[in-house]
C-alpha cells in the first residue's frame, strides 16, 4: 500500500473516531480546525442548530505564510476574540483527524490565551 494513501486512511479513522464522541451544542460549540500545507482555518460550530457561529482562516485575515505556527497563533487569537464577542467562552476542540502537535496545537494554545476555555 503507498504511504500516502495510509496516512490519508489513517487520518480519516482518527476523524471519525474523534467525531463519534464530540459535537457542538449551543452550550458548548465545537470548535473545528482544518489545516492545510498553505493555510489554516477554524470555526466554532452548532451541531444541534446546524450552524457555523464564527470563522477565521489564514487566507481570510491575508497572513503571509498562514501555513506555519505564526499564522496559527494569529488565527486562534482570532477566533477566540471573535467567539467572545458572540458571547461563547466554553468550546469542544476538534483537531478533525490532525494530530496534535505544531500548527494545530499553536492554534490550540493562542485561542486559551485569548480566552476560550477547553
């Protein structure tokens, strides 16, 4: 089997494994990350309501290199103040898979600093 192709099954079992025992409620939103080699999102999902609450990504705040720690520091600051502003100080992380480690964890720990509680 390629390496890739293994280390793409494997992420999506961790994804899946991870979801069956979280989800986002209105007292409690998900906050999802995904991570890509240039850029890095997050949002702060409802599950129940069916609905992203708040967003910030590399791409969108235009942050050269979003794709390294830096750019994720600055994207879990950003979410967290956006999440503040909308009054949710309490999220369930959701590393969708990646593991934890490097830019998801920089995110991680930026958006604790700025506030949010996980």
């Amino acid at each position: 089997m390629n390496r890739s192709v293994k280390k793409a099954e494997m992420k999506k079992r961790r994804h899946r494994r991870i979801r069956g025992r979280l989800s986002g409620s209105p007292a409690r939103p998900r906050l999802a990350v995904h991570r890509t080699l240039r850029q890095i999102y997050a949002q702060v999902i409802d599950d129940e309501g069916g609905g992203t609450l708040c967003a910030a990504s590399s791409l969108a705040l235009k942050i050269a290199g979003g794709g390294n720690v830096a750019g994720a520091k600055a994207v879990g600051a950003e979410i967290a103040r956006r999440a503040i502003e909308k009054g949710i100080t309490k999220v369930a992380f959701d590393r969708a898979g990646f593991r934890y480690h490097g830019r998801v964890k920089a995110l991680a720990d930026a958006a604790r600093e700025a506030g949010l509680a996980f």
